[in-house]
C-alpha cells in the first residue's frame, strides 16, 4: 500500500484550516499531519513534522507565507502549495513566493455553490499528489532574493526587415502546466534580445495571474515580454504569453504579418487557454517553420498540439522527467512518439537556439 501524503497546512484563518484540512482528509491517499497560523510556526512544524507537502496561506499575521517559504526551501525544502485570493495583490506575491520555489498555487475561493466546492476539492486534491512526486525536484533560490530586474536594450523587437535576413518568419511555442512559471523563468531570461523568432505561450494560470506574470517575466528578460491582446502582432523578440480564461491562436493578418486571436471557451476545453488549441493553430498557420516546446505540467494538454506540429514537419522539444516538477504533458509527448528532443531544463534554451 502507497505511503500516505503527509500534508501541514497553513493559514491564520481557523475556518481555512478546517476546510482546507476536511477537504484533503477526504481522500485515502492523504493524511493532515498538523496546522500552523502564520510562518513562525509552519517552520517549527515544518522541521518537527517533516510533512511531505505543505499548504501555505499569502497574508498572515508575524512572518508572511513569502517570507516563511524563502526560510523552509533555503533550510528544510519541502514541496509547497500556495493558497492565494484571486487578486492581482495575490497574484504578485504567489508569483514571488514561486520564485523562492514554491511548486504551485490554489486559489482561495471556498465560498459559492456546492459545485463550485467539489471542484475545488478535486483541484486541491490533484495538485497535493502532484507537488508530493516533485521532491528531490525543486527549484530553490539559494540567494534568498527574486530575479533582479535587468536593462532592456533600446528598440524592442525585431522589425520584419531583421528576421527576412536572418533566417524567416519561425515561431516557438511553448505550453506549460505546474512548474512552468518557474521553469520559464529559467528559459526566457536566457535567450538573446535579437531573438529571431516570435514566441507565444500557454501557461495554466487565472485571468488574474497571466498579466501580473508577464509583467514579471518583462522585468527579468531582455525580450518583450506581454500578456497577449487579441490583434497583438506576433514578432521576433516579442513574447506574447496567453491571457487566462481564453484561447489563444495565431492567424494570418497579411503576407507578411500574424497576429493573436483571443476568444472564449467555445469548445469547453477542459483549459483556456489550452496548450492543443494554440500548437494546433501554430501548426496550421506556420508548418515547418513551428517549433513546439512542453514543459512540466499535469495532464497531457499539448498532445494533440504537438501532433499537429509534428505532421505539419515543425519540429519538437520536451523537456525530461528529472528536471520537471511534475512529468505529465512532457510524458504524454515522449509517450506518443511526437519528442524530436527530451532534454534536462538548463538544455531547453540551446535547442531552441539550434532551431530557430
């Protein structure tokens, strides 16, 4: 019988707490090892209880859930999962507590029908089994300080007359899931800011974190990084990461120039965005010239995607199972035979380079 996920879940609200802890409850494979209210006391249980997962509220009381997870990964790392409100406050302080090397994120939102709440539950349930697989896995900024912001150099992207002479009109895109926030911070801030290919990204996120997040990424990488409107033109040295709660595609504008295409969840796709539904339309629109890349993520959103693209002879990247936080989407690929490349996470941006 499979060891029980040992779980410490932390928040200073006594009502969170117990909701938190009779949700995990609820299933067989896990186990509340004990509670904390605020970070002084999540490190001491941390380090008497040695859970293998932990549940961290944003705002508390004393030491905050940032500070507290910048203290457990530098001292005791334990896969953590933040539970964050839907706000861009929220969103900004998830995606800094990610950077110290928390492994994901919920959202805090156990009030509405009872629908709404076994959802949840069920979303909560999965994402503790996924973060207890990534020990041994995780990213851990030792220096105990965020990515410095770095200096753009003048001019932005790449015009169309640049790329014409250097080697024509690519794409790489790119789908991620759970571990993709950081693993994209390790691959954006290395590629060169005369990048020569557009580049567009799906990363599960809400609405309210892919704009906070690429406003970040723009901070810490010399390409244009955005969140992605629809009419955005699609251009070397410009990235254009998918906004939450929609799909993304790219279509042809004119001979020379494509553009983002944003619309609802018409196809109730279990994600909007959707991995599948953006490589499916970069395949469509780009052919050989397409270069599709999956990271760490749950699930086997991509697969489809990455078929696409490799029917349409593009060419494929994914990144291997000791570097991901959690080995779903990239599995899914290898599995299927659709991998050109499965490379270690440091490797993905020389790949990338080999292809544009």
């Amino acid at each position: 019988m499979p060891k029980t996920i040992q779980v410490l879940v932390v928040d200073d609200s006594t009502f969170m707490r117990k909701s938190l802890s009779t949700m995990l409850s609820s299933d067989p494979r896990i186990a509340v090892a004990g509670m904390a209210r605020n970070g002084e006391e999540a490190i001491q249980q941390v380090k008497a209880l040695k859970p293998d997962v932990v549940t961290m509220d944003v705002e508390m009381p004393g030491m905050n859930g940032i500070e507290a997870v910048r203290r457990i990964m530098a001292e005791f790392p334990v896969p953590i999962v933040m539970v964050s409100s839907l706000t861009t406050e929220g969103a900004t302080d998830t995606l800094k507590a990610l950077e110290y090397g928390a492994v994901d994120f919920i959202p805090k939102q156990l009030d509405g029908v009872a629908t709404n709440i076994v959802e949840i539950e069920r979303e909560l349930v999965a994402k503790i089994v996924s973060a207890s697989q990534a020990t041994g896995k995780l990213t851990i900024r030792r220096s105990g300080t965020p990515m410095a912001p770095i200096v753009k150099p003048a001019g932005g992207a790449l015009s169309a007359h640049s790329v014409s002479v250097t080697r024509g009109n690519r794409i790489v895109a790119i789908g991620c899931s759970t571990g993709g926030p950081q693993a994209l911070m390790e691959v954006l801030p290395m590629l060169p800011a005369d990048f020569p290919a557009g580049i567009v990204i799906v990363q599960h996120m809400p609405k309210s974190f892919t704009k906070p997040f690429a406003d970040r990424m723009n901070q810490i990488c010399p390409l244009e990084v955005k969140e992605a409107a629809d009419g955005d033109e699609v251009k070397a040295g410009r990235v254009l990461i998918a906004p939450g709660g929609l799909q993304f595609r790219v279509k042809k504008k004119s001979i020379t120039t494509n553009i983002v295409a944003l619309s609802p969840n018409y196809e109730k796709h279990l994600h909007a965005p959707a991995a599948d539904i953006m490589l499916q339309s970069v395949a469509g629109l780009y052919g050989e010239r397409g270069i599709g890349v999956i990271l760490t993520g749950m699930g086997h959103d991509g697969l489809e995607g990455m078929k696409a693209i490799k029917a349409s002879h593009g060419r494929t990247i994914v990144q291997d199972e000791k570097t991901c936080i959690v080995y779903g989407m990239p599995k899914a690929v290898v599995e299927a035979g659709c991998a050109d490349k499965v490379v270690p996470l440091p490797h993905i941006v020389g790949e990338i380079l080999n292809m544009v």
